[in-house]
C-alpha cells in the first residue's frame, strides 16, 4: 500500500498537527472508534471519541513472517468499554484498524496497523488488551490429525450435519441456578436424557444475548430437565431470557451413524489401531501368513 503522499508532505514540513485513530469491529459486527487526539475526528462512516481512556502503543514491525504487535491500554467505562463486554467475550478476536490521521484534514490518513484483538487483561478499572498483527493468522496449525474420534465439531463445514432441524435444537426459557452454572427447563420431554450433552446451550436474549457455552450433562431432576454447563456465563442472562439447546455428539462413529446418520461424513478413523496393537510382542509361533497371533 503506497503511503498518502498528502499525508507525507505535512510530515515533512517540521510542524505537524497528526493524531492516531482507532477502529474496534467486534465479532457481533458493533463498531467502536477512538482516538487520542482532543477533540473527536469522523471519517469512513466512522465517529472516533476522544478523551474515551483509550490509547496504544508504538507497534513492533519485523520483516518476514513475524508477527507485528502492541498493546492497547484504556479505562473501563459504560460510554466506552464495558467490563461486562469483555467478560462476555464480546472483544474477542476482535479487529483493529488504526490510521495515523491529520487532524487538521481528516482526509490525510494513512494505516498503520490492521489485526485483531488477543488477550485481555483487567485492574483497577482499566484493561490491557494484546493487539495481534495479520501475520498472526500464519501460526495457526492447520492439516489432519489421525485418530479414531472425530476431529469436526458438530454442524461445522467438514461436519455437513443441519443442526437447525426440530430433532436436534430447541429454544426454551429457563430457571438459572445462582452460579449461572446449571439451568433447569420445562418440557423438554420430547427429547431423551441425556440428548444434549457435549452439545451447545446458546443465549438468544437478556443481557447475555448472543453468548454461549458447551453443555457437561444433561439429566432429569424432580421433574425437570437440567442442563449443566462445563463453565458458568461470565453474564447473568436474567430473568426470562431464552435459550437454544444443541444436541451433542461424543465424537465416536457409532453416534454419528446411529444419532445423527451422518456417517458418510464423519471425520474420524475409527479402524485406526489403538495403543495396544502398537504395543503387541512379536508373536512366539513359527506362522507368519497373517492369521491370528494367538
């Protein structure tokens, strides 16, 4: 990308009047805009804030494949980032646009940095989020991994299974048990015990909406249908809120064929030996045509 010759020219001039600008797109497709100059600046349908608690640091540039990097660092607050967003998740992997911007004329802007957000981390009413170059997309290992289990996650692209059909997905009300941890449905008959368990409980509204969770167990307990989550909310769904339950797969062939009848595209390798044929001794009879050991 050729760096804004008007852009350039102020910088040559000695008396500069440049800011940075910051673009958060969150994955729910929310965008925030900030920036560290006094007054706020708009530009590309975007309105940046200023004085919001937000600044960064200077980026780290390598040639190669290495991984650019900073940090952004700000104040936890409602009109900006709230703890309750972060805690939810909703900034996570989140990307990051940043310009180095004429204030003076907005229109002499140039991008300095393009990635997403890594980890967060929060005290004392501020955070410190890692902001993550594109090059960071290059050490994600990809490729096949052999083994007996399943290696796709149920509805996935590899999966092909349609988990929008009725036999396999309700949506529901609940009552949530104090550690936002074990919610307890009504009329959940239809389904067996057990049904959606390492499935996906999802939130579809209330202040955790859009949020989920995978499911530990699923059991009858006086006359209710409990779901148990592996981890507990970071938010409180509230009173009322709705729920979509996901059935769950164990992985193994014979679930896939005999749940799911989805055989056809199951991921794993269930014929694979296993540790133990690996580990057999050698054989004590004279016969080596391949028939039994024993």
């Amino acid at each position: 990308m050729a760096f804004n010759a008007a852009l350039e020219t102020h910088l040559a001039s000695g008396a500069t009047t440049t800011c940075h600008c910051w673009a958060i797109t969150r994955q729910d497709g929310s965008v925030m805009g900030f920036t560290d100059h006094d007054g706020p600046l708009a530009f590309e349908g975007i309105t940046f804030k200023a004085d919001s608690g937000l600044s960064a640091t200077a980026v780290q540039k390598a040639t190669g494949l290495s991984v650019d990097n900073s940090e952004a660092l700000g104040a936890l607050s409602d009109a900006a980032i709230r703890e309750e967003d972060i805690l939810a998740g909703r900034f996570d992997e989140a990307e990051v646009l940043a310009w180095m911007v004429n204030w003076a004329a907005p229109e002499e802007r140039q991008v300095v940095f393009r990635g997403s957000i890594g980890e967060i981390t929060r005290s004392g009413g501020a955070f410190r989020a890692e902001l993550r170059g594109l090059a960071e997309q290059l050490n994600r290992p990809f490729g096949r991994i052999f083994q007996r289990s399943c290696s796709a996650v149920l509805g996935d692209v590899s999966c092909g299974f349609d988990l929008d059909q009725a036999a396999f997905r309700v949506e529901a009300s609940a009552t949530v048990s104090a550690d936002l941890r074990s919610f307890s449905f009504a009329g959940l008959w239809g389904f067996d015990e057990g049904w959606f368990a390492r499935g996906r409980m999802g939130v579809l509204g209330g202040p955790a909406q859009g949020l989920s969770a995978p499911i530990k167990r699923d059991y009858a307990a006086a006359g209710l249908r409990v779901i148990e989550l592996w981890v507990p909310l970071p938010v409180d769904p509230g009173a009322g809120a709705v729920f979509r339950l996901e059935a769950g797969c164990d992985k193994r062939f014979a679930t896939c064929r005999e749940k799911f009848g989805n055989q056809l595209n199951f991921q794993g390798f269930p014929d694979i030996p296993g540790d133990d044929w690996l580990m057999s001794p050698p054989s004590r009879s004279g016969a080596r045509n391949g028939g039994s050991r024993r």
